[in-house]
C-alpha cells in the first residue's frame, strides 16, 4: 500500500502516467504491476522533476521532457506551436501561466532553451 501511495503522490510529476492515473485511488485495487527496474527509473525521473520545478513550474517540466524528447528523433517545431503546447500542458497542470513568460517572450526561450546561444 505505501509504493501504490508513492506512485499516485509521484505520477503528477510524469504528464502520461499522471494522466493514465487520474482516476486511480489504489493500484492494489486497480491491480497496478510494475517492474523494478521500471520503478526505480520512474522514481529517478520524478524526483528530479519535482527538483527541478521548484525553480520553474510543473508544465515547463513537462515541456522541456518532451522537447528532449523530440529532439532525440530529430524533430523541428516551430516557436508558435511550443508556446501553444506549454499552453495547454499549463492548463491540464492547472497552474498559472507566469506573466514573464506572456510579456516577454525571450524568458520563455531561455528556459525551453529555443533562445539563440550568444556569439553565433
């Protein structure tokens, strides 16, 4: 019963699982399985998610994962459509958009990183 507690109070911080758990108060009774290894590599990415949040928010964290992602695959997007989804990743966290981002768009393509490196 304490790993189902564990896993349900971690999910919020992986945006698949959180979303495939939204309805699960007990894994035992919903006949949650897993590995260990696959745990323990779950455990790893949510504790440094909910690290590094602290510092950013919970969707930007969410973001920048599938950005990495992405970019492992060799996908290109444009500004426009990551905004949007940083958009919806904060409304399905509930969490308010931070102002600096909306008025000044360059803090936000520091932290996703789209920003230009300086000297190039």
């Amino acid at each position: 019963m304490n790993t189902s507690n564990q896993i349900l109070e971690a999910a919020k911080y992986d945006q698949r699982l959180s979303v495939d758990l939204a309805v699960v108060s007990d894994l035992i009774a919903a006949e949650g399985k897993y590995h260990n290894q696959c745990y323990q590599q779950f455990r790893h990415k949510t504790t440094k998610t909910r690290e590094s949040a602290q510092t950013t928010d919970l969707a930007m964290e969410w973001l920048i994962d599938e950005l990495r992602t992405a970019a492992r695959k060799a996908h290109v997007f444009q500004l426009s459509e990551i905004w949007q989804r940083y958009c919806d990743l904060a409304e399905n966290a509930k969490i308010a958009i931070r102002p600096s981002y909306s008025s000044r768009r360059c803090t936000f393509k520091e932290k996703t990183g789209t920003a230009p490196a300086s000297g190039i």
